[in-house]
C-alpha cells in the first residue's frame, strides 16, 4: 500500500483549469440595511435535483433515500445498522465509506443501484488519528462518462493532532484515489486546509474543474461553515479563495488566496451578497456538484442538515452566491443527519443528459473548404 504524501502523477490529471498568483483580497458582506434586504430578488426552486442518493446517518445506521425527481418526495430504500463505533462517513456513485471511531480502520463498500451491499474493501487508515471525511467520484459530473466500473474515487482524511517545534497544529488531510475494485491508486496531501478550530466535511469536484472543500466550526456549534476551491492541474494543490457561509445569511465573506509567481488567481470573489440561508437549527452537511433535472446544466449544491430528518439544498453560482431557494428534503428520520449527497453517474437508471450518439461519417467534400 503507497502512503506516500508528495503529489503523484496519476493526480495530476484531476483537474483541468487554471493558473495561480494573485494578490491577497478579501471582501467581506456589508451590512443588509432595510432597504437592501428588501430588494433581495426572489430565488427560484432548487434548480439542481437529478440526485442518485441522499446519506442519513447515526452512530452504526446508514439510510440510503432517494429523492423523486418529478415530485420531491425522499424514500429511504435501505437501512443498513451495525455496531455504534461504525460511522457512516460519505456516499458517491457506488459506494458507500464508513470508519469504526475507536480503532480508525476504515470500510469501503460497493453497493448496487438498490443500495444493497455488494462487496467490501477495508483500510488501515493513513495514520493514527486520521479521520475520514467523505469520498468524492473523481470525474464527478463528466457528461458522458465512463462507466462506473472504469472510474476513479477520492478519499479524503482529516489529519490528526500533532506536537511540531512545541507547537499543537494539526497534520495536513491526506488524500487517496482507489479504482472501483479499492486498489490505492495513489495518495497525496492537501496544503493549507489543516485547522485546529474546524471540521471537514466534504471534498468534492466542482463545476469549473477545480475541488471544493467544505469545512465547519468544531463542534459545528455556530451554524456556519467555508468552501474552498483548489486547483491541481499543475500537479500541486493550490488553494484559490475561500468563501464563508451561515445558516442565516447565506455567504457573508470571502477571500482571495495570495499564489505563488509566476502562477495568478482565475477566480474572484462575489460582489455582492443577498443569499438567505435555510434558516436557524441547519448545519453545514455536504457539497455536490449535480445536474439540472431539465437540462444539462451543472451548479455546485450545499446540502444543510439538522437532527430531526430535516435537510435542505440550493445551487451556488461561480463565485458562490446562492442561486435557487433552500429547498427542504423531509424524510421523517427524526435523530438523523443528511451526511452526504451523490449526484446522478452513468450507471444504469441514473444517467447524465447527454449526447451519447457516436460522432457522424466523414464523408468526401467534408473537408474541402480547409
């Protein structure tokens, strides 16, 4: 098993976008007097629903649901509960990671499009202390894409508590990519994410190519949490801006990172913010990049989560802004959490809208204006 922690060559491909160097900005949410709030534009429904599981979880219990697209109900279609020291970490395409909370090992399944349990892969994880955060397809979103048997997934692990030059900080997340048998294909590190004072929670493609990691307060005591977008297509993570979110405000801040020379920052921060958030009681839960029902339109998603069975999503636009309403995702399962989403893949019975007609014939006189 690698354990290696410099960047691998198999990473390198992640991503596709980019650059890197900028000077350091940050823009922070002005006050919303009266007449601003009241100007707030009405924000559509939840424009991104094409789901393919909605993960609930407690202590040893995972519930595997389902939202229906043309009616919004949420259907648990599998439970599966064990010992309460097994976690229920994260969910996507067609597997399903858990972690045991007292001796860290970790527990890979493959499960089929019914959420039934078709195989397992365990881990050791990538050093003591190292928590499991979620796990992500690598391709997330590709339209078309490779069948689910041929693609690729990415582990992500918060590091644990460390003693450097008398220092307490916190190790750098590891990160591992495994194929769809759980062979480690290759594992790497991610800088600037390590912080003693939050939680990560998720770390997923996104829209524009880049990664998006989603981390909360400890303790999630404050109803608020960050995303933060990296980029990797030079074969090194650079972290590019940070956007800040709560519960009842939506984004209220954001900030550019400062990159290295010769590198510059592809990315800006929103000019203005006129987000709601879902409302009081919701926690920052999930990031996911899913598809329009309609269309083929992708839009980056938070889901928000409280213990009463209760979540809720909304579409964020390239710079972060919220662009459709908090749309509830009631399930009933009053003492569980939302913990993850999964967008629709290429498996049968979910697939992505696209084009998937083969490219036409050439024919003679094709080419004879070149």
């Amino acid at each position: 098993m690698n354990k290696s922690t410099t960047a691998v060559t198999a990473m390198g491909a992640w991503l596709a976008m980019l650059g890197a160097a900028a000077t350091l900005a940050s823009c922070v949410a002005p006050e919303r007097g009266t007449d601003e709030a009241t100007a707030v534009q009405a924000l559509t429904p939840w424009s991104a629903p094409r789901l393919k599981w909605i993960l609930y979880g407690t202590p040893g219990t995972a519930k595997l649901a389902r939202r229906d697209l043309s009616t919004g109900v949420v259907t648990v279609l599998k439970t599966h509960a064990f010992a309460t020291h097994w976690r229920p970490v994260s969910i996507a395409g067609n597997k399903l990671l858990w972690q045991r909370t007292d001796t860290g090992e970790v527990s890979l399944w493959t499960i089929d499009n019914a959420g039934n349990y078709v195989r397992h892969n365990v881990y050791a994880p990538p050093g003591p202390g190292y928590r499991a955060a979620s796990i992500a397809l690598s391709d997330d979103g590709a339209c078309p894409a490779m069948q689910l048997a041929a693609r690729t997934y990415v582990i992500a692990f918060e590091g644990p508590l460390q003693v450097v030059n008398n220092v307490i900080r916190e190790a750098a997340p590891a990160l591992w990519m495994v194929d769809d048998a759980g062979a480690i294909l290759s594992t790497d590190t991610l800088p600037d994410a390590a912080n003693l004072f939050s939680t990560i929670r998720d770390f997923r493609p996104e829209k524009f190519g880049r990664w998006a990691l989603l981390t909360v307060p400890t303790g999630n005591s404050l109803f608020s949490g960050s995303v933060s977008y990296y980029d990797h297509s030079t074969g090194t993570w650079f972290r590019l801006r940070t956007d800040s979110y709560s519960a009842s405000g939506g984004l209220t801040s954001c900030a550019l990172d400062t990159l290295p020379p010769p590198f510059s920052n592809p990315t800006s921060c929103a000019t203005n913010f006129v987000d709601s958030g879902p409302g009081s009681g919701y926690a920052l839960s999930g990031f996911q990049l899913a598809q329009d029902v309609t269309s083929n339109n992708m839009a980056n998603n938070l889901l928000w989560t409280r213990t009463d069975g209760t979540a809720a999503v909304y579409a964020l636009d390239g710079l972060g802004q919220q662009t459709t309403a908090p749309t509830a995702l009631v399930s009933g399962l009053a003492g569980y959490r939302a913990e993850s989403l999964a967008g629709a893949d290429e498996s049968d019975g979910f697939p992505l809208i696209c084009d998937h007609r083969p490219p036409p014939i050439p024919r003679p006189g094709d080419f004879d204006d070149l």
